[in-house]
C-alpha cells in the first residue's frame, strides 16, 4: 500500500529525516512508536507533501514523492494530525462535510455521515452544536471521522490518545479496529506502548531520523533493549 524508502527530509539546515524506510501493506495497522522529537509526525508529513520527502515514497506502486498535500489527499491518503484542529465556530455536522473531497458526495464512500453519528452516539448528540464545546476526546474522534470522510485508503494518525481518558482511549482503538475491518491501511503513531501493542499488526520504532526496530508487537515485548533504549522514560 505504502512503501518508504530512504526517505530524508530537512526544516531549514536541520537534518530531521535522515533516512527512513518502512511499508504499510493492505489492511495492515502498524505503529510508528518512539519519544518526543525523534521525527513521527515529520515522517506522517513527508509522506503527505507538507514536508518535502527526499527518497522515495510509493503508493500503491506509484512514486508520490514530490506531490502536492492536497494531490496526495486526492489519491486517498488520510492525515489526522496530532493537534485536533476542528473548526471551532462550525458545527460538528459542518466540520465533517469539510472532509469529503472536491466533488465527492455523503455516502459515497465507505463512511457516510449517518454512519459515522451510528458509531460515536456523542457525536450524534452534538450533531449541531459548534464544535468548540465538545470535550478533549470528542474533538479527537471528530478530527479523525473528519478525515475518514474523504474515504482515504491508507491512513496516518498522529497520537490519537494523548491526554484521553481510559475509556475514550478504549473507544479510539475500537475505531482503528472498524477502519482495519474495512480494508483501509492504517499507520498509527504513538509514543506509548499503550494501544499499539494490542492492535498494531506490525511495529516501527523511531530514533533520531530513522528506524531501529521492526518487528511484531510480540518480538517488541521481547526486546527489552530497544524498549530501554528507544522507548521507556
Ligand atoms: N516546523 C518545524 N521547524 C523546525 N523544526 C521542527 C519543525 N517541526 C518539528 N521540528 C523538529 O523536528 C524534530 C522532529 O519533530 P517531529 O514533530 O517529527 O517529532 P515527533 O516524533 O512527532 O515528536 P513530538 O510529536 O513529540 O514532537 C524535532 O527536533 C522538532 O523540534
Ligand atoms: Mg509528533
């Protein structure tokens, strides 16, 4: 689905990327895990042109390295960044229909907005209320519905838990298990553990610009060096 090869990437003279390689196959969820600043979201970026990716970046067998965001939007990838940046001032109702692509209809694609109000009952009860008075994790599940409005087929989402509760961390799995259900291809970024070991098919581990580790979230259990060194605080 996905396949990253070499990929460097600079902020001004800063060397952040400095050759990532990694692939996400067809309804596969993997996990991108590592500590603050070794460069996740900088990798999410790259592969979405907001950064310019050096290397090579294939999507379904084509090479988008050099495309524009909103081009490699339109081939159907997905980015839920880790700032839940809803529209404050726009309804929940609103801030979804943002995420259909140009020209593309509700219900034409995998997820429909009545579907989505089926799955997140609180979204459903905040249908038309502006967004900006829903709560930490609901702005989070709408940031992300938002982006599977535009029927991506691979996804990369960007520390989806980060400051959940419990519950609402439970309920943010349970979504990346109905979006691997449906065929789509998740990468999944966290810094934790956490959900990732419960749900993730496969596992990347980041340091300083590039991949340290690659294995099954079993083989990562296992490897309490690369936890010691890369991931534990
Ligand atoms: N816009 C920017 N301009 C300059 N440097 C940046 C910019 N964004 C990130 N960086 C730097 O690039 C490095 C990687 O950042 P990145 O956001 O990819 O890290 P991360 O792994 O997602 O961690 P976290 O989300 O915890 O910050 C960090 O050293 C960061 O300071
Ligand atoms: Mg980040």
């Amino acid at each position: 689905m996905i396949e990253v090869t070499d990929m460097h990437a600079y902020y001004g003279k800063s060397h952040i990327l400095q050759g990532v390689t990694m692939n996400v196959q067809e309804g596969e969820i993997v996990a991108l895990l590592g500590r603050n600043g070794v460069g996740r979201s900088t990798t999410c970026k790259a592969i979405m042109g907001e950064v310019i990716p050096h290397g090579s970046v294939k999507f379904k067998g084509q090479e988008i390295a050099g495309k524009k965001a909103y081009e490699v939007a339109n081939l159907g990838i997905g980015y839920v960044p880790e700032n839940r940046d809803i529209f404050p001032g726009l309804t929940t109702r609103q801030n979804l229909t943002l995420g259909l692509k140009p020209g593309q209809k509700d219900g034409s694609g995998r997820w429909s907005m009545e579907s989505m109000f089926e799955m997140f009952e609180n979204l459903k009860r905040r249908a038309d209320v502006e967004a900006s008075v829903l709560s930490g994790g609901e702005q989070q599940m709408l940031t992300m519905c938002r982006t599977l409005m535009g029927d991506p087929e691979f996804v990369m989402i960007d520390e989806p838990t980060e400051g959940l509760s419990p519950q609402m961390v439970q309920k943010v799995a349970e979504v990346l298990k109905e979006i691997a259900k449906r065929g789509i291809s998740t990468l999944l970024v966290e810094q934790k553990l956490a959900i990732a070991m419960d749900i993730a098919d496969r596992v990347y581990v980041m340091g300083h610009g590039h991949v340290v580790f690659e294995g099954t979230p079993a083989e990562l259990k296992d490897r309490e060096d690369v936890r010691k060194e890369w991931l534990e605080v």
